[in-house]
C-alpha cells in the first residue's frame, strides 16, 4: 500500500471516530424516542428515553403528546409510575375494518413518578401504537418533562431544512419509511422470471443431455452389431 494513503488514513480515523463521539453525547442529552418497526400502517413499540433531570433536579412526570395522526395507544406497564391517558374527541368518527366506530383519540399519555426520577439516572417508557399509512411523514411526540424543580418542554420541532440537532429541547420525533414488502411485486415478478428462466434452461440442459445419451446407445448398438457381423463373416470363412 502506498505510504501517503496509510497515513492519510491513520489521521483520519481519530477525526471520524470524534465526530461520532461528540454525536452520540448530544444526542443522549436530549428526551429521544426510538420505534421498533417505522413501516407504514406497520405496529410499532415507541420507546422514550429520559436521560437527566432538569438543570440536576429529579423528575417527577412525563406527559407525552400524540400526533393527531395516532389514534391509539397503549402503554407499557410501568412499576415505578402511575399512568393516564388523554382522551379526545374527534372531530369526525373513524370506523375500523372490523366495522368498530372510534369516536376519541388518545391525545397524551402521562406517566407520574411514584418515587422521583434521581438526575444522574435514565428511565424509559413504552408505548404500542399504529402508524399512519404516510410514508416519509415525520411524527413529532413534543414532551414536557416535569421535576422537583422546573421544568423541561421538549417541544421544539425543526423548520424546513434544519436539522434537530441544531435546537436545544427537540422534541422526539419519528421518521415512517416505506410499507415492509411495498416492492414485493417487482421482486417476485423478478424472481419468477429468474426461477422460469432456470428452470428453462435446466430443461434445455436435460433435453440435451438425454440427446446426447440416446445417440451414444444408438452408435454403441451398430457398433456391437458391426462388430458381430465381422465375426460371423470371419468365422464362415474359416
């Protein structure tokens, strides 16, 4: 390898490796939410992650906002909090395809510390939901975190094209990607043609082999029939 490549990598691996370091440190500073399945219309486990207190005293609630887009939730139990949810009334029913008419939505869920949260320790809370069936949507969950003394709102939502990590109280957001096997269609449409296509020639390779195979038994058999014939002759001469 040449000697100003490897150098120039070897400097580069402690420039890569602080970027990274100094991301993550403030990303962990932040109240963030994390999804188990971020699919459109796909079921997914929300977890919130509280990290700190407010400015070093304990918490002692979260009350997390749901996007008008979900309509329920539910949490996950959680021994150290008691838990409520919000409801509202929405504006119009929703009617389910089991043919079950929705008439409210959960608008918060709030989790009240039974003992508070001590500041130099992290908690997380769960919550099951359903995603909208909006690819590329951003869902924003703005929290408030309450403590002994203070309060921290979690609410700030970034402008078009700035970045979160650009705001000091970011709210916890999540980004829907596309449906699980949206693209199934062409991949099997592939696949099929690929699979007919091997299979086309696996038959042709056959078809040329048990060929080839018959005219190796057809030229044997004149052999040996000529090679008889010559014997007889041999013989009768004899």
């Amino acid at each position: 390898m040449n000697i100003t490549r490897l150098l120039a990598r070897a400097a580069l691996v402690p420039v890569v490796g602080g970027v990274v370091l100094l991301g993550a440190g403030s990303a962990s500073a932040h109240v963030t939410v994390t999804a188990s399945e971020t699919g459109a219309g796909a079921y997914t486990v929300l977890t919130f992650s509280v990290p700190h207190g407010c400015e070093g005293s304990p918490t002692t609630a979260i009350r997390i906002a749901m996007p008008e887009e979900i309509v329920a939730a539910t949490p996950t139990r959680q021994p150290f909090y008691d838990v409520t949810k919000v409801m509202k009334k929405l504006d119009q029913p929703i009617t389910d395809t089991h043919g079950n008419k929705t008439t409210e939505r959960v608008a918060e869920v709030v989790y009240t510390a039974k003992t508070p949260l001590p500041d130099g320790e992290r908690d997380t809370f769960e919550l099951s939901v359903q995603l909208p069936d909006a690819a590329g949507e951003t869902l924003t969950f703005p929290t408030i975190q309450k403590c002994e003394q203070g309060k921290t709102a979690w609410t700030e939502v970034p402008a078009d094209g700035e970045s979160g990590d650009e705001l000091e109280s970011p709210a916890p957001s999540v980004t829907i990607t596309e449906a699980a096997g949206s693209s199934d269609g062409a991949g099997s449409s592939d696949g099929a043609s690929s699979s007919d296509g091997a299979s086309s020639s696996d038959e042709a390779d056959d078809s040329d082999g048990n060929g080839l195979a018959i005219g190796g038994l057809v030229a044997g058999l004149l052999g040996l029939l000529a090679g008889g014939a010559a014997l007889a002759r041999t013989r009768t001469k004899a």
